[in-house]
C-alpha cells in the first residue's frame, strides 16, 4: 500500500479522514506540552507530616546520572528507579497469568513514593476493561490535561480529606508520557515542584492513571501534592436495594461494555458459587469479597481456555487473580470496576453510585512484603472500618494490616487528614527538595526550604485569583496574586487545522485514505481576533462522525506561535468509513473556547 496524505484546503473545506481498514484510535503524543502556573490553595506547611528528605545534588547531577543508573540513593541508601516514559501506542493490556502458587522463599518488593506511607496501595496501574481475548486494558487510554490545583468535585462536598506528598525521579520528553504513582480512584493534584524550575503538564487517562510530560527532555526529581476522599479508601456504605437498580444508576458514561462471551461465563460462575445475581446489591458485594479473600496459596487445575472461571471457582490465587475475576465478575453485573496494581499486590476499585470509585482490597499470597523507601515515613491510617467478612485466610496476609482489624483502627500513624475548609495562605511556595518556604505553620515539620536555585514556582488554586510568576537573575521564584474580574468578557480565539498527513516516521496512508495502524500527524492553530498564536492552550482532538465525537485522540498544547502538533496512532476497532476531525481548546481565564471540524 502507498502512502497517500489526505488533504486540506486553507479555508474551511472538510479533511475527511477516511479509513481503508477499521481501527480505533489510541492515545496521541504531542509534539508541545501544556503548562500555565495556576493560583493556589495548598501551602504545603499546612501538611502535617514529615517531608521526605532528598541526598544534597543537582538537577545537572541527576541528568548526567540518568544514563548510567537505575536510581538515586536517598538518606537510607535506598534505591529509587526511574519513572521512565511509555510510548503512546504501546497500548496498556495485561494478559492474565496461572501462576497461583507462590515459589518457595518468595518475597515481594516494594517501593514507597508517598508520605505518608500508603503500603502496600500505591496506584500504579489501573484496567477498566477486559477484551475479547480476556486481556485487561485501558476503555479510553486518550490523556486529559489535569489543571493543578483545580477546585475539588461537588461530590466531594462534606467529606474528609487525605494529602499525600510523592516524590519521585521522572524522565520527562516532549513526544511521550511518563506514567506516575497516585493514591486513588479519585484524587486532584494540588500543587508540584520539580527540581532546576522544569514545568510539566498533569494528565490522565479513562481509568484515572496519572502522567506526566515535559516542556523539555530530562530526568528531574519530581515533589507533587495529591488529595483524595475518605470514600476512595474504603467501601463506606454499599447500597441496600437489588442489583439492577444499583446498576440503573450508574451514569451512562461509566457503564461497563463487557466482551461478548463474560455474560454466559459470569453466568457460570454463579451457578457455581450458588450466588444469586438478582440479590440486593450490599449482600452480594459482600459474598463476593468474603469469597475472594478466603482463596489460597496453591496450584490451578485446569487448563482450559475459559481463565476467568477456573480463577473465579477455584479458591485459589495470588492478588491479581483475585482482583481480575472480581472485576470481571462485577461488570457483568453492570456495575464499573477496575483492577488496579503495582509491583507488589493489586485490588479492585468499585464505582458506588451516589458516592464514587472506592478501593476494595481482597488480599494475596502469605509471603513476606519487603518495603523500600528513600526515608523513613509514617504509615497513612484511614481509620474506616472494613465492612466485608475478614475470613482467617485474608487475616494472615500483609494487605489486611492495612484495613481495619475486627472492626478497629489500623496501627497507622500518618495523621494526613485535612480540613477542607481551611483558610489558606495563597502565595506558600514548594520546593523541589520538598520543604515548604514561608513561615511554618501548625502540624509541619518541614524539608528544606524554598530559596535561590532551589526555588520552585507555586501551582495550586486559591478562589479565583491568578498566579503570575516572576523570576530573579538568581532563579528564585515567586508568586504575585492577580485579581481578575470574574464577570470580564474573554478574548475570541479561533482553533484551525493545517494539515493532517501520514507521519513520515512510522506508518502509512493508502491511496483511498489512512490504513489502520498508520500514525497520522496533525498540525494546527490557535489564534486570537487579531490572528496573533496564543501560548500554552490545551488542544483536545477527536475523530467525529454524524456529528458525534467517536473516538479521542488525546491532547496537544499551543507553542508561543499558537502552533499545536500531535502524532496520534489509528488502532484496530474503528469501522472503515469517513470521519471529521475536530479539534477544540475550552481556552483558559484570558480566552474563549473555539472548535475546529475539518
């Protein structure tokens, strides 16, 4: 097949992108990143545990190093790896092992990047969605900008909160997100600093996975505040009322789409396990969690093809098995579920309806959890009682020090709970060491403070102010509020697509339009009323048909010209066919929004 562009007229005639074989479009990289200081609401001296301290080196230090070694070495000569980037097509699926049984003088590995410590539920990866093979992926893996410091969900209104600082080295580039640790279904970041001042824009995908991506390549250490719901810890309270009305509620969006063949299967497995599906919502859920947390530490007998049953009504498994037959299990019964992980254990993640994505743990194998962290750090305690039945094999396993014991506290001590509704200091300043600059307030024992080449810029929200930042020739940073008037009219702009052509690096288009698996490179403008490039606007794009967006390709951000470019990758489950490309920025507190439908 030949390579063949589509193309554009310079006006407003239609690029139609047509596909001579079906495909779905994964998740773009962009060639420019979006970032903008963002006013604040987090001083970080209102954390009230311990920072982590980080060994004395610069970022020149840390860059020269990256090529040579796995990690840093922190004050406890621990090794921390780097979080290196994941090309944008390298699609997030996981198959399923029959490795139920742990070798003898097994150990797992641990890695710790938050204080307080959240062992052994650090959110590394997360799936919400099984394919027609049984592997687990990601329903939507196009990335989202995450505004830094954005005000907290309506949902969250009236519940308590838990900060968690993270701190990590992070390879940054300009084409590929890095992947980074979080704490919960459902979190925010409030605020971040990295070291020698590099700016970086959030992102996330479907199942709340967390990235990063630079302005600039490099390794840099990276401090980031999240804030997460006391919901999201545990399961507070499951609806008392029948399965299909639980699953009536759940909003349309997060509606699970099960493969064909999980509804005769899952069918199976109840008829197995003598569970009713037509049972009230709350009595099920608890079945389910008391069945998986009673499984053992032993070989799997069958060999068969249908995995998800034989892991389902086998009592047998380590963590993740336990965690991907739940998962199946629940979305066959309408209900969204993930399978979230990291080096050492995996659990699931409930959507509860008129609450949200709460973790639910169901334990693993009985083997030694060996913890890393660069400094010692308090154990974060969510102090919410575990309402699911405790059998005596789940008692024994490391994960259960982590929830309640017979309906008590943990042992915990990291006290991170946080009052919402707090007055704040606007202006507070982070540092990439991880100290707070100002003066110290109640509850913080600080890091080293913010100050000449240390200095980092403040990102967090405070009301509706803005940040304006301004830098000395020494490099050290501070923040200046801007009061802009709420009700002041925003500026017009107009978001246009230049081109849109087979990428020269990888792929190809056919001579009746792209093929699937073709990279596909997008370049574009945004422009104010005077036809001036606006800077640092988040461009999202989306393949459109009858009028409806059918696929996202992800995300680009405007250049100091108002040019954005992406390179996005045409999967394998679109329908041959045509389709617009639309590409629309929602602008920012200057700007107006504007779409472009090519």
């Amino acid at each position: 097949m030949s390579k063949a562009p589509t193309r554009r007229s310079a006006a407003a005639a239609a690029v139609v992108v047509t596909l001579s074989v079906a495909g779905v479009g994964l998740a773009q990289r962009a060639g420019r990143v979006l970032h903008r200081p963002i006013p604040g609401d987090v001083p970080l001296d209102e954390l009230p545990n311990a920072m982590p301290s980080v060994p004395p080196s610069s970022s020149e230090a840390i860059a020269r190093g990256a090529g040579a070694q796995s990690g840093w070495r922190g004050s406890q000569g621990v090794s921390q790896d780097i979080q290196r980037p994941r090309p944008t097509w390298d699609a997030p699926a996981r198959e399923m092992d029959r490795q139920t049984r742990s070798a003898q003088g097994t150990r797992l590995q641990y890695q710790e990047v938050f204080t307080p410590s959240v062992q052994p539920f650090k959110r590394s990866t997360a799936h919400d969605m099984v394919d027609e093979l049984g592997r687990l992926t990601v329903r939507d893996p196009s990335l989202r900008p995450i505004t830094v410091g954005e005000a907290a969900p309506a949902s969250w209104a009236g519940r308590r909160r838990a900060r968690f600082v993270g701190e990590i080295l992070v390879e940054l580039t300009t084409s590929w997100p890095t992947p980074v640790p979080s704490i919960a279904g459902e979190q925010r970041v409030l605020r971040y600093a990295t070291s020698d001042n590099e700016s970086i824009e959030f992102l996330a995908d479907g199942a709340g996975n967390l990235f990063v991506r630079g302005l600039r390549s490099g390794t840099v250490r990276l401090t980031y505040v999240i804030e997460a719901p006391d919901f999201t810890f545990a399961v507070e309270r499951a609806p008392a009322l029948p399965m299909s009305e639980v699953a009536a509620r759940v909003p349309e969006a997060l509606r699970p789409v099960p493969p064909t063949w999980l509804e005769d299967r899952a069918r199976r497995v109840f008829s197995q396990l003598n569970l009713n599906r037509d049972a009230r919502f709350d009595v099920l859920l608890a079945q389910l969690v008391g069945h998986f947390r009673a499984f053992r530490d032993a070989e799997l007998a069958g060999q068969g093809p249908n995995l998800y049953v034989e892991l389902a009504t086998s009592g047998v498994g380590a963590c993740r098995h336990r965690a991907y037959a739940m998962m199946l299990t629940m979305q066959a019964l309408g209900i969204p579920a993930r399978y979230v992980g990291n080096e050492a254990h995996a659990w699931v993640e409930l959507f509860i309806p008129d609450t949200g994505w709460s973790r639910v743990d169901l334990g693993g194998w009985d083997v030694p959890l060996d913890a890393r962290a660069p400094t010692e750090r308090p154990r974060f305690d969510p102090g919410i009682r575990d309402r699911f039945p405790r059998p005596n094999q789940y008692q024994q396993q490391f994960s259960a020090s982590a929830t309640d014991s017979a309906g008590g506290a943990t042992s915990g001590d990291g006290g991170a709970w946080i009052d919402p509704d707090a007055a704040v200091e606007p202006n507070a300043e982070m540092s990439a060491n991880g100290g707070a600059s100002g003066a110290s307030g109640a509850g913080s024992s600080g890091g080293a403070s913010a100050s000449g080449a240390s200095a980092s810029r403040a990102n967090s929200v405070s009301g509706g102010s803005a940040v304006a930042e301004r830098r000395s020739e020494d490099r050290a940073s501070r923040a200046e509020t801007v009061e802009p008037e709420d009700d002041a009219p925003k500026l017009a702009t107009t978001t246009a697509i230049a081109s849109v052509l087979a990428d020269e690096r990888a792929g190809f288009a056919s001579g009746n339009g792209f093929a699937r698996g073709s990279m596909v490179r997008i370049v574009g403008f945004v422009r104010d009323s005077d036809a001036v490039g606006i800077n640092g606007l988040a461009v999202e794009l989306h393949l459109v048909r009858n009028g409806r967006p059918v696929q996202g390709l992800g995300t680009a951000a405007t250049a100091a010209d108002g040019r954005f470019e992406a390179h996005v990758l045409l999967g394998a489950s679109l329908e041959t066919g045509e389709y617009e490309l639309r590409a629309s920025t929602a602008g920012d507190a200057r700007y107006a929004a504007s779409v472009a439908i090519e």
